[in-house]
C-alpha cells in the first residue's frame, strides 16, 4: 500500500491565501448575531414528541424562502434537501401543508421513507447509506440543484446506530467532515436521553457549531406546541438566551373543516408560531411563586436558575406589590413575531390597588402618631420648665421659712390654682397646718413622679433638723 505524506502549507504564504469567510445564512432577529453558516455541523435534540421536526420544516421554509422564522431571518433563499426517516408521507404532506406551503421556484427537495423502493434506508452510518447520499447529492448538483442545506432526520431512524458508541460516531463524524468541507450546511435531528442532554456519545458535539435543545416548559399549554428553545452550544460566544416558542393551528377559510361541516379531528391548514424571552417566563413564572409563599430557594430550584436572578426578581416583586415600577425591562421581539404577553390581569390589578389603599391607611396613622407625640413631647417640656421653676419657689420660701401653699404657687406659676399641673405640684398634707406641704413630702413625690427640673437628676435633701439638747438626768436636776 503505497502511504501518502499529509499537505503542509508555510504560515505567511497560507495568511496570504485568498481564502472567501464562511457565508453566513442566517442571523438572530434581537441581537443581529450571524447563527447558522455554510460549511457548519448544527444538532436540534429534544424528548420524542417535543417537536423537533415541526422545527426542522419551519427552518426548512425560512432557508427556502430567505424569510423570518422564530428569531432567525435568512440572509437570502438557498437549496436545501431534506431527508425525512420517521413518519409516513401523508403525515409530512400534512405539516408541510401546514408550516411550509408552496413557495415560489425550486428550492426544496424532499428524501421520504415511503418514495423508496425498499420502503426503507440503509443505515447512513455504512457504506452503502452514505454512498447513496453522495450519489443523491452529486444527482441534483447535475441537475442544477446544489444542495447548500442538508437535514437528517432523525439519527435514530436514518443511521441505526447504538447512540453511546464512539467507533460510529467517528465514523459518522468524519463524514460530516467531508461534507462541510464542500461548502454543506447540516442539521441532524437527535434524541434526548433521560439525563435530558443529547443521547449520544461526546463525539457528536465536539464537532458541532450550534446545537439547539428543546425541552417541555414549567406550564405547557394544551392544545398547541409548547417548548423552550436552549442554545446548548455555539461557537463564538454568541449572547443568545433561551426562547419559549409555540406553534398553534389555525383553521383559514380554505380548511377542509369550512369546506365540509362536521369533519372530524380536522388539524388545521396553516399555523402561527410565537416566541418570547424565557427569562420573562420564569420572571412571570416566579412572580406566581411568591404570591404563593415560596421561599427564593425553593423558587430558584423549581425554576432551575441562580439564586442571584430570583434574588432580584424578589425585590422587584417586592416592589412592584406597593406600586412601584419593575425596574427590569421584559424583552421582546420586534417584526410579525407575537411575543407572549406579561400583562397582569385585571383581578391582580385590583389586588395591587387594595394592598396599595391599606399601605396609605397605614402611612397616615402612623403620621398622625408621629405628630401626636411631637405635641406631647412640646407639652412635657414646657411642663418641665414649669415645674423646675415651682421647685425653685418652693425651695427658696422654705429656705427662708416661709410657707407655700398651693393658691400662692399657682399664683406664682401662672397657673389656675385647680389645675392638673398646681394640683401636681403641691397637694395639702394631713396634718400640715394652713395646708402646707413639708419639704421632704415634695422631694419624696418630686422622685416619685421622676419629673425634675431641666439639668436636675435628684431633688436636694431636705435641710439638716436641729438637734436638741441633752436631757439631764433627774438626779442632777433634783
């Protein structure tokens, strides 16, 4: 076997090389990113039933017809083949009918199970498989029809391999190589293992340039298709987030169910697809949490986010439940695209408003409170002054022997002899001739009430008794 050594190229001549970029065929609506190139290996997986290839026809059309789907706006129209190995042909007429349509000129081409001889494929991961599809390609290029997209769905149906085994993928891998490097943009349709990532072995992503989940939300909605879109890989870094996206049916004028009344199980002839941000989704989903009680762990671990983000959209709700604006901006999308609706309904608005009248309630009490007790606090002073003047009076009569009773010390204070403060003040004693009160009976209630003068903490002790003389003893005196 004669061995052929590898081509090498020197560095500054191969930076000198004339050598065209990829071509971009399609960019992200929101961001304007390029997404999907030719010469690119690209992988759409999902749990059976999440709709995968309604996602397929749906990139089929936009590739096709250089239109806007979901958040991808092709760049222009392009040849695309598109080998389906799961479903019957009526079925695929049935959704392309439905998400596709006629379009103008010859850009697709379709590979069915059922338009087969055998009624069925070799498996594309052996030689036979992938010589036919070599020589499929090569037939249409004759026929003026380069294929610039290529779709396999799915490698379940198509290449009939056990998916954790690396000697296929190799083989498999290297093929694509082959095919990328003539310029073929591939999509190829997987299955998602319980674990919920790609079921299959590593090898199948190390070569891919954007692999694309679809999982079922938190709240699916009956009666249409209902999933998160999750970019899993792409190369580059592009800033995508995750999307939620619907495909519902629609019953037009020219469906089989308005031509012939009383049709049974009639799928629609058209559908409208809608997408939004799923971080506003899990915002909204969020908001529903804590209206219920949830804590911000268990929200961020039935929600599946950090613990930051929930955080925040905590305090918003927080906010949000006084009035207050969210500040966080809902994203949206711009163009035919509908975004799904964040509007609070009216029976949350009128809860909001009621919370919002009681927190007023709440806010005036609390002033008037505050207000009460600033007049207070004004009135205690000036009684303070008062009395440090009444004690003052009191001390310096009796100081000099002069009786003080309550008529003179609200004569002296201003104050009507009957009132609560000269009554306070200086109440007659028992036993205290003309109504007088001694000293220490105004310093023991003085201490009682412990209302002192400014700048007094204690009432000075009463004055010091004389003492009496010695009684002599009764033998002296005799």
């Amino acid at each position: 076997m004669t061995v052929f050594p590898f081509v090498d190229v020197e560095l500054n001549k191969f930076l000198l090389e004339n050598i065209p970029p990829r071509k971009v065929l399609a960019y992200t609506v929101d961001k304007n990113e390029r997404i999907f190139f030719e010469q690119s290996i690209n992988q759409v997986f999902a749990w059976r039933g999440s709709g995968k290839t309604n996602l397929g026809l749906g990139l089929m059309w936009m590739f096709a017809t250089g239109g806007k789907f979901l958040n991808w706006q092709a760049l222009e129209r392009a040849k695309v083949l598109y080998v389906e190995g799961e479903m019957p042909q009526s079925q695929i007429q049935e959704r392309c009918k439905q998400i596709v349509g006629s379009i103008d000129g010859d850009y697709i081409r379709l590979v069915l199970l059922d338009k087969q001889p055998e009624h069925t494929f070799p498996g594309f991961a052996t030689q036979e498989g992938m010589a036919r599809v070599e020589e499929s390609l090569a037939r249409l290029e004759a026929q003026g029809f380069k294929v610039q997209v290529l779709f396999l769905d799915s490698i379940s149906s198509l290449f009939n391999i056990e998916a954790n085994d690396e000697k296929n993928w190799l083989i498999i891998q290297k093929w694509f190589f082959s095919l990328r490097s003539r310029g073929i943009c591939i999509f190829f349709f997987h299955h998602a293992g319980k674990s919920g990532m790609s079921r299959s072995h590593s090898k199948s992503e190390d070569m891919l340039d954007v692999s694309i989940k679809l999982s079922a939300p938190r709240d699916k909605e009956a009666g249409c298709l209902h999933a998160v879109l999750q970019y899993d890989k792409t190369r580059g870094g592009l800033n995508i987030s995750d999307s939620e996206i619907k495909m519902q049916s629609v019953h037009t004028d020219r469906c089989a169910c308005k031509l012939k009344p009383g049709l049974i199980g009639c799928p629609g002839d058209k559908v409208e697809w809608s997408f939004g941000s799923a971080m506003d989704v899990n915002k909204q989903a969020a908001y529903q949490m804590f209206s219920e009680g949830l804590t911000v762990k268990e929200t961020a671990w039935e929600l599946k986010l950090p613990l930051g983000t929930v955080k925040t959209w905590r305090t918003q709700w927080t906010l949000s439940r006084v009035g207050q604006s969210d500040q966080d901006g809902a994203g949206g999308s711009e163009g035919p695209v509908k975004p799904v609706n964040l509007e609070p309904d009216p029976q949350e608005l009128k809860r909001r408003e009621r919370e919002q009248k009681a927190l007023d309630k709440e806010r005036i009490r609390l002033e008037a409170e505050a207000a009460e007790s600033a007049e207070e606090a004004e009135r205690a002073a000036e009684d303070q002054r008062i009395m440090g003047n009444a004690y003052g009076i009191i001390e310096e009569n009796y100081n000099q022997g002069l009786p003080v009773n309550q008529t003179v010390l609200a004569r002296l204070l201003a104050l009507k002899p009957n009132s609560a403060l000269a009554q306070r003040l200086l109440v007659p004693s028992t036993g205290s001739p003309g109504g007088f009160r001694p000293w220490n009976t105004i310093r023991g209630a003085a201490n009682s009430i412990n209302f002192l003068p400014v700048g007094v903490t204690e009432m000075p002790p009463s004055p010091a008794k004389p003492e009496k003389p010695a009684r002599k003893p009764k033998a002296e005196a005799a």
